[in-house]
C-alpha cells in the first residue's frame, strides 16, 4: 500500500483524512461533512463552487 502524501494542501493530513472518510463512509454531501467537522470544532468555510476551485477554502480549530 502506497503512503497517501498530502504536501501542497491547505488543510492538515488528519482533517483531509477524516472528511473524506466520512464523505465517503456515510455517502454524506460536503455540507453534511462540513457540519459535522464543525461540531468537533474543525470550522472548513467552502464559499460558493466557482470560488471553492479556485482555491478559497479556510479551515480554523478551536
């Protein structure tokens, strides 16, 4: 098995991780994995799908 390598990307390895594995563990959309990342107080602000590709997303923990 390879190493997953998450150089050159905005958000930690371990909020990387378990987002996808809840969106893809629980078939959930992106605003029910950002809900749920939130009330673990990881706050992931994706602003609209043309600004989201273009790189605006901000992730903060409490």
């Amino acid at each position: 098995m390879t190493k997953i390598i998450y150089s050159g990307n905005r958000f930690p390895p371990e909020i990387i991780h378990q987002a996808a594995w809840l969106y893809l563990q629980f078939s959930l959309s992106f605003r029910d994995v950002e809900d749920l990342l939130a009330e673990r107080g990881i706050v992931i602000l994706l602003h609209g799908a043309s600004e989201t590709r273009a790189g605006a997303c901000a992730v903060s923990t409490k």
